[in-house]
C-alpha cells in the first residue's frame, strides 16, 4: 500500500515522530509546485507534519509555526518549501500582500495552516490533510 492509499484511509499516529515519518514519506512522492492544505484544530499536528515534510524534501533547520511571522520559508538541496500560517488573516486580501509568488522559485511546496481562513486563495490542485487529536497522545491524519 502506498502513502497515499494509507493516508486516503486515514492513519492514527502515536507520536510526533510517526507523524513526521508520514510526512517525510508524503514527501516523496508530492509532485513540485504543490499546495498542501492542512485542516485541523490547534494542536492537531499541523506544524509537527510541516516538521516532517521538510525532512522527507531533504531541508534541515528548524521549522516551527509562522503564527506570528504568517510565513516562513525553508530552503534545502534546491527545494523551496514555505509554511503560512493563515490563523491571524482577516480576508484573503492579505495574501496578495505577502507576495508568495515571489519566492515560490520551482520546485516548491507550499503548507498552509488554517487554510478555511482563505478558502478562495487555494488553488484546485491543493492536496487536502485533515488532521486530528484522537487522545492518548495519539493523532489523526488523512488526505481527502
């Protein structure tokens, strides 16, 4: 079964480090110039997959919420990955101003955080991750 069946299937991870290690392997197989939409509550694990997604691109540093920069990007072995937080935008207007477009340099992977708040903005061919707290310490992750 491929990552992407799994995750069509939905998976419950017991640990950060599971849920980076989906991530990672998503990766891999995400085609470049790909919008990935991650639908969840705080504390579901939005960031911790970003975390994951990143390894699995082969860019190293730290990755941590944008909250409070809206975006960040993270650079590594000629991949661009950037990370918005969309929990702080009032209207999609504020996207227009950020100018993503200008440092998505192909390949890229763009993971957004809170995407409901600019619903209009994501692009058709966005994958969609919904991921969730299932207790215990254990998480939710699946692709729509």
């Amino acid at each position: 079964m491929t990552i992407v069946e799994k995750l069509r299937g939905g998976v419950t991870t017991t640990s950060a480090a599971e849920s980076q290690a989906m991530a990672a392997e998503l990766a891999a197989v995400l085609p470049p110039d790909t919008v990935l939409a991650l639908h969840g509550n705080l504390g579901a694990g939005k960031t911790t997959f970003v975390q994951g997604l990143a390894r699995g691109l082969g860019i190293d540093g730290a990755v941590t919420s944008p909250t409070f920069n809206i975006f960040t990007l993270h650079r590594g072995g000629g991949r661009v990955l950037a990370h918005l937080d969309a929990y702080r935008l009032e209207n999609e207007g504020q996207i227009e101003d950020l100018m993503l477009e200008d440092f998505l340099v192909s390949p890229w992977w763009l993971a957004v955080e809170w995407p409901e708040k600019i619903a209009g903005w994501i692009p058709p061919g966005a994958w969609h991750l919904d991921l969730g707290i299932a207790g215990d310490g254990r998480h939710t992750i699946r692709l729509r």
